[in-house]
C-alpha cells in the first residue's frame, strides 16, 4: 500500500458506484476510473485552499498532461470507494499527483494512479508553479 510521505498533505473523498457507470461485465468501466480520479484532484485542490473559482480568479489552469493507472480490483454497484489525492513531485511548470482508490474502509486499493498536471496562465501557455501552491502541498520554493 502506497501512502503519503509524512507532513504532506492527503485530500480523501467518498463516491458511490452509480448504475450508469457499469460496464457489460457489470463492474465500473476503467475509463470511469479517470472520472473518479478527476473529481478527486478537484476536491484536493478545494480542501487545500484552490478551488476552481480561484484558480479561475487568477488566471490559472491546470492541465493533465500524462496520466499512469494500476487497476488492481474491480468497483461494483453501490459500492462506496475512497479518492485519496496528494502530491508526489513538481517540477519548474508541472506538478506530480499521486492517487489511490480505495473500498470506504480502506482494507483494499482498486487503483493507483500518478497523474502528472502542467500549470498555465491567463495566455494558456505553460507557467511556474505558483509558489502558494507549493507552499501548501510541501514543494518547497526553486
């Protein structure tokens, strides 16, 4: 099990396992997976201060530009799964996050998954991590 280096921060949502989101097999279609891991780094950039509107307010946006899954067990109706989002690593205009699925006690990880996301300003063009932004999710100032 994977988990969060100590002192940074670890945003955790719960979702429940809809019927539209099943596929033929009867268990959540992979490509679900991204809409779960999506609503998760949203709900982690709100808990950590930058919701959308914010973001937005500034100018900012962040842009997925690569992300890696590990699918390890399947998600089934109305089961209730636990988003887990922190960051792994930034880079002079990207940031690495890191996330888990997990079942809502924790004793099994469906998915893992390091999305790697590129700040950009007002222009749309690539930009440096904000600092505050690094501040608060322990990446430090360079």
């Amino acid at each position: 099990m994977i988990e969060p280096p100590p002192g940074v921060p670890c945003s955790e949502c719960v979702i429940e396992v809809r019927s539209h989101e099943l596929d033929s097999f009867g268990h959540v279609n992979h490509a679900v997976f991204l809409n779960y891991l999506e609503h998760g780094r949203f709900h982690a950039l709100r808990d950590w201060g930058f919701p959308y509107e914010a973001l937005r307010a500034r100018g900012w946006g962040v842009y997925v530009v690569r992300v890696e899954v590990d699918y390890l067990k399947e998600a089934l109706l109305g089961q209730q799964l636990r988003v887990r989002t922190w960051a792994d690593g930034f880079r002079r205009t990207s940031m690495v996050l890191a996330q888990d699925i997990r079942d809502a006690e924790g004793s099994a990880t469906l998915a893992r998954a390091r999305v790697t996301a590129v700040f950009v300003g007002e222009n749309r063009r690539p930009m440096r991590v904000p600092e505050p932004i690094r501040a608060v999710l322990g990446g430090g100032g360079s």
